[in-house]
C-alpha cells in the first residue's frame, strides 16, 4: 500500500482531528501502542515521514490499519507474533486492535451528539461528507452499517410479574407445546395498537419467531406471538428461519445462561427487513444470536418484540461504560478472544448485550467464565 500525506487529509485524518480534540488521553494511548508494532519504524523510516511528527506518523499507520485490509493485517501479525512465541508482539497487537475499537465507538458516540455546525447530524450530512472527503473507506457505509447493525427499540406486551402471578398455568402449557395455551395468553396481553406501526414503518419486512424447525412438541409462545403481531401488523411470518440448537434456558443459572448459546440456521434474503420476536428475555442473548445471525447472512433486522422481559433483558447493547469496565479487568485480552471464539462474535465484547455484560463485570463471575473456557469443556447446549 502507497500512502502519502496527501491521503491523511481525508477520511482517515478527519476522525482523528475529532478525537485528537475532543479525547487527547484516548488518541495519545493509542499513539504509544502504535509504537509497539514494527509498522511504526516502517512508516518513519519513509522517505516523506522523516521529518514527521508522532501524530502525522499516527495518522499513517492507523489509516493503513482502518483500510479495507486492515483486519487482515492485524489478524497476521497476531498469529505470525503468537507462532514465534513473541507475546510482547501479540499483546502489543492485540491491545492496538482493541484501542481502534475504542476510537470507533467514540467517533460513534461524537456523531450522535454534535456536528460542525452545532447541531446533531442528520444521515444526509453525513453521506454529504462522505462524497468528499473519503478515500481509505467510505463513511457513508460506516453510517448506514451503524444504523442497520444497532439494536432496534424492542416492544414489550407486559411484565414477567404479571404473566407469572395472572397466566402461570396458560405459561407452564404453552411452554411444554400446547399451542391452544399459547394463543389464550398472547391474546390476553396483547395490544393490537401497539404492533401496527411495524407494518407501517417496514411493509416489506418479515417477522422470525425463535422456534425450532419442528414447530409442534415446543415452546409455542413465540409461534402464536408472531401469529397475532402479523395479524395487527399486515407483515408475514417467515419460515425458513430456525433454531437449530436451543438453549433451554429456563430454570438455567446465571453462568449456564451466559455459556449457552442458542444456535440458527436457515435462508436470509440478502438486504430483506426483518422483525425478531420470543416470549421472554432475561440476558437477551437468544435475540441477540439471532439479530447477530440474520445480520451476518445480509438481513437487517429493524424490529423486535417480547411478550415480556426481565430488567434491562431488552438492551443488546453494552453500554461504553460496561465495554470500559471489561476491558479493564481484561487487559491482555485472554477473556475478550475467548468469548469471540466461543460464541463466534467477531467484535468480541462489543457483540454482547447489556444484560451478559452485566454478567461479567460482576465480581467473580469473568474468573468463573475463564475457568469454564481453560477446562477444555465442551460447548453447552442446554
């Protein structure tokens, strides 16, 4: 790759200049860990950077590493320093990777609240700035990725409490497989009203229970639930989408919930809209799984629905504090890549929800988790 200073004036050089004023403590830690990596002293050593200053020298190397073969780069230069048995190498590489996520999600977090002209940014604005001023990689797809991949608001019919204490017979039926059960609680607590605007908002989308390909003989809540938010909504229910490997997460602990993980399978319409319902959400990692899954096939999913929730069940973002918190009781990154090996996340922390997040900066559960991860355990599927 041929870059010259010319290149930094674009995209690449303008999130810096955000960051450089608006978190100078963020952009110098990252300055020092690119100097850990030889690309460093390969990029000073050019001719046009001898003279250079730390940032210039910065701007370079973190352009190169943003590119559209940054991640390759990375991935190569952790497994070449982790095959040689350089593990000041890997950590320094590893920790680079996840300081550039860290700079990310704050460029996010400075998009969503300010602009050049006082006000929020709208979309338009930012596709403006994209037509201009990019060259390394567009920010257009950068927003547009953003407002696709984000969790959308989940509507909730009622609370765990009420179904519980008013429907706990219908409840124990309808998740043994009784489908008659099933239809008499969602009609009880379900508001037509509430669901219309899917149809509206989205005419095109399909909706996706969590349900297994074999409909009978399960859970049948999320099956009705979808029934009757298509009717209110004028949406189909789709049936090509599945759980292939349920995670029976009732009556499961809090580490059993977090190490399982529910698995699906079945055909995404690429750039097709998608609404993602279950009956119950207590991590949030089954609605997670499947967003993560139908996003990752080329969908976006632009919806979802309970038909109730546990506190903070709902939010599959983890807040930048919880990722702070993370990333500070894991700082050589061993928890971080085994959570991404594990469940297959590639964004590592960032890909679990609030709920899990929670899970794991309470005191003694990430030691819990790392011990299940080193015994060699299979996967739980329970």
């Amino acid at each position: 790759m041929d870059y010259s200073i010319e290149d930094l004036k674009k995209y690449s050089k303008l999130w810096d200049d955000v960051v450089m004023e608006a978190n100078p403590k963020l952009w110098e830690r990252g300055v020092e860990l690119m100097k850990e990596i030889p690309l460093w002293e390969e990029t000073a050593n050019q001719d046009e950077f001898l003279t250079a200053t730390d940032d210039e020298i910065a701007h370079k190397v973190k352009s190169i590493l943003c590119d559209q073969n940054g991640q390759e780069i990375l991935d190569k230069m952790k497994a070449e320093s982790k095959a040689k048995g350089d593990f000041k190498q890997y950590r320094a590489w590893n920790l680079l990777e996840k300081w550039l996520g860290e700079f990310w999600d704050f460029v996010k977090s400075w998009v969503s609240q300010r602009s050049f002209t006082g006000t929020k940014f709208s979309n338009q604005e930012i596709k403006a700035i994209s037509l201009e001023d990019i060259v390394n990689k567009t920010i257009l797809d950068f927003v547009a990725a953003q407002e696709k991949a984000s969790s959308p608001k989940c509507l909730i019919c009622t609370s765990y409490q009420h179904i519980r204490m008013a429907y706990d017979d219908l409840h124990r039926q309808a998740k043994a497989g009784d489908a008659e059960a099933a239809d008499q609680l969602v009609s009880a607590v379900f508001n037509p009203n509430k669901f219309k605007q899917f149809g509206l908002d989205h005419p095109n989308a399909l909706i996706v229970p969590v349900a297994a390909k074999e409909r009978t003989g399960h859970n049948q809540l999320p099956i009705q639930f979808a029934k009757h938010v298509a009717r209110a909504s004028g949406l189909k229910v789709s049936d090509t989408i599945y759980q292939s490997v349920k995670a029976n997460h009732t009556g499961a602990s809090k580490l059993d919930r977090f190490l399982s993980i529910p698995k699906f399978d079945g055909e995404v319409e690429p750039d097709r809209e998608y609404i993602i319902l279950d009956d119950h959400a207590t991590q949030g990692g089954t609605l997670n799984a499947l967003r993560t899954y139908i996003q990752r096939k080329g969908g976006y999913v632009v919806g979802m629905a309970t038909i109730d929730s546990s506190a903070g069940g709902t939010n599959l973002e983890a807040t930048q504090k919880q990722l702070q918190a993370l990333r500070k009781l894991d700082p050589d990154g061993e928890l971080e890549d085994a959570i991404k090996e594990h469940y297959g996340y590639p964004r590592g922390f960032e890909d679990l929800t609030s709920n899990q997040a929670r899970f794991l900066t309470t005191k003694g559960n990430a030691e819990e988790v790392m011990e299940y991860f080193n015994s060699e355990k299979p996967t739980l599927h329970l």
